[in-house]
C-alpha cells in the first residue's frame, strides 16, 4: 500500500493532469517589428507564362583587370568609389588616368575593411596591395594616412603615421609606374 503522503502526491498529480487535459499552449506574444525576420518568399502562379522574378543584386565588386597581372595570389583589381559610408569617409585622389580612385586619404573613425568594401575590395586584396607601406599584415589607421588603391602604384603610395616604409613587396606585382 501507497504510504499516505505519496499517495496524496499521486493524487495531486492525477488531478492536475486531467484539470490541463483540455488545456492548449497559450497563445505567442505578438512580434515587432524590430524581431520580425524579412524572409524571400514568393508565390508563384503555375498558370502565369511569365511569372515575375525578383533579382538581388550582387553588392559591387572592383572589376578584375584582365591581363592586368596579379598582386601576390590576387589579380589586379581596378578600384571603383562606391561612396562615402560610415567609417570609410576620407577623400579620394584619382589615378593616373584621372578617372579611376589611386589613393585614399583616411579620415577619423575609418576602419581598414570598410575602405576596402568601398572600393568593391576584399581587406585581404587592399592589405596585399599596401603592404610595402603598412606590412604583410596591415596596421593601425591614422587620419591622414595614404592607402593606396592602385596595383601599379604598390611600390610608390601610402603613408602610416607620416612616415613612408619599406616593407617587402608581395610576388608577383604588376608593373609599377
């Protein structure tokens, strides 16, 4: 025989159970809109002839020079300003064609991969081609520093600090001007 106080649990238990039998979950709490997840759903008409597709563009990316060489493992890529954003709003000097972005002067607040993604580079491409100025693996940013942005220009532009370095050059590099 059950001894009486787990027997009272028994039936505390029991009585619970058949009391939350009808029982459902309560409802969930309305979301807002800021943890609501925008999902890419469509739906589509199997008897459209031409159901509308919604493309998403690819985010900008430098275009590679072809035959233009390479820089270390990389090639050439030609930099295209995308435009000022939060940290990377430094000023912009053209290349030798006066046209295409050679150098960038960086601003306070700027952040080494938000520059390159400004010029449509990787951080890895826009290290490689300023690491004669700034070492193989970078280094802090200091506003009015010169980063290069420019393949044939590896061995001439970029500052750190004011001060021009000397540091070795990836292989191969394209030709300099």
């Amino acid at each position: 025989m059950l001894r009486p106080h787990i027997r009272a649990s028994a039936v505390a238990l029991l009585a619970s159970a058949l009391v939350l039998a009808g029982c459902t979950a309560p409802p969930s709490p309305p979301t807002s809109a800021a943890t609501d997840v925008a999902t890419d759903t469509a739906t589509v008409d199997p008897t459209d002839p031409e159901p509308a597709v919604r493309e998403v563009p690819d985010p900008p990316v430098a275009p590679v020079g072809g035959g233009l060489g390479a820089v270390g493992e990389f090639p050439v890529r030609m930099a295209k300003d995308i435009g000022p954003r939060p940290h990377a709003t430094g000023d912009v000097v053209t290349g030798a064609d006066g046209t295409t972005p050679g150098a960038y002067i960086v601003a306070a607040d700027d952040v080494f991969d938000t520059i390159a993604s400004r010029f449509g580079f990787d951080i890895y491409y826009l290290t490689a081609i300023n690491q004669v100025r700034r070492g193989p693996f970078g280094a802090a940013l200091y506003a009015g520093d010169t980063i290069n942005l420019d393949a044939h220009t590896i061995l001439s532009v970029g500052t750190i600090n004011g001060e021009v370095n000397d540091f070795d050059a990836p292989d191969p590099i394209p030709a300099q001007r």
